[in-house]
C-alpha cells in the first residue's frame, strides 16, 4: 500500500499541484499583507482616517457596554459583532490573488499556442529522377535538369 501511494505521489501531476498549492498558500499571505499594510491605510486616510480592518457593527454588547472604538476592544469584551472590514480587506485581497492567477494562466495559454503553432509551408521538394532537395516552384532541376511534372 505505501508503494503504490508512492508511486502516485511521485506521478509529474500530484508533484506539481502540490508546489502549486504551497506557493498559493505564500502568495495569498503576500497579497493579504499587500492589502492590509500597503494598500488599506492610504485608502482609509483618502476616506478621512477609516481603518477598514476596525469597521465593525456591534450586534450584542459583551461584558463590559460599548461603544468600542476598535474592533479589539469589542472582541476583548465578548461582544457580537460583524466585522465588514475584514470581510472588505478580503475581498479585495481575493481579487489580487485571482487577478495574479489569470495573468499565469493567461501566460501558459499564450505558450501553448505558440508551442502548437502549425508548421510553416515547405520551401523545398525532392526531384523525382535524382532526389536532390530543389525549390518548390522549380520546372526544371538543378541538377540532372530533368523536366519536372507539375503536381498538384
């Protein structure tokens, strides 16, 4: 049994999903810290000093009554809140992430084709009678100067 999961583990497809998945993994930790650290902050001082990730509304108050001014504040004190602007920083994180996907797969489509580009239009043919390569639109050979029958 640990063989045959070898064996399939070892197969190209499995092998690369698996590098696939973990550098995923590391690019959607960058993009998060792009939004929340690069992007968000000169955003929220545009927007009058909003911090996307404290926009929160309160459901039920926790232990301690609000209102709480920061999103840990509320957290701290057990409230029930709902947390839009971490939802809002996701969201955008996410279409970071899927817009850099489709510029990979746009890139892999656009060298497969390249890779399947049909072959280009002989140049060259064999004469009949001394089989030495002459151009395509030759009557006549070059080199045994035989006359060449026109083929279709």
């Amino acid at each position: 049994m640990l063989k045959e999961f070898k064996e399939f583990a070892m197969r190209g497809n499995v092998v690369d999903m698996a590098v696939g998945v973990i550098i995923g993994g590391a690019f959607g930790t960058i993009a998060k810290s792009l939004v929340a650290d690069v992007l968000m902050p000169p955003i929220g001082l545009l927007l009058g000093g909003v911090d996307f990730s404290n926009l929160f509304v309160t459901l039920k108050d926790g232990a301690t009554a609000g209102p709480y001014h920061a999103l840990a504040d509320a957290q701290a004190a057990g409230a029930v809140t709902v947390n839009y602007g971490v939802f809002l920083n996701s969201v955008i994180s996410f279409l970071i992430v899927a817009f850099a996907v489709f510029l990979v797969i746009k890139a892999i489509n656009q060298m497969k084709r390249e890779k399947e580009a049909p072959p280009a239009e002989p140049t060259t043919k064999e004469c009949t009678f001394c089989q030495m390569t002459i151009p395509i639109k030759a009557r006549r050979c070059g080199h045994c100067t035989s006359e060449l029958v026109k083929s279709a």
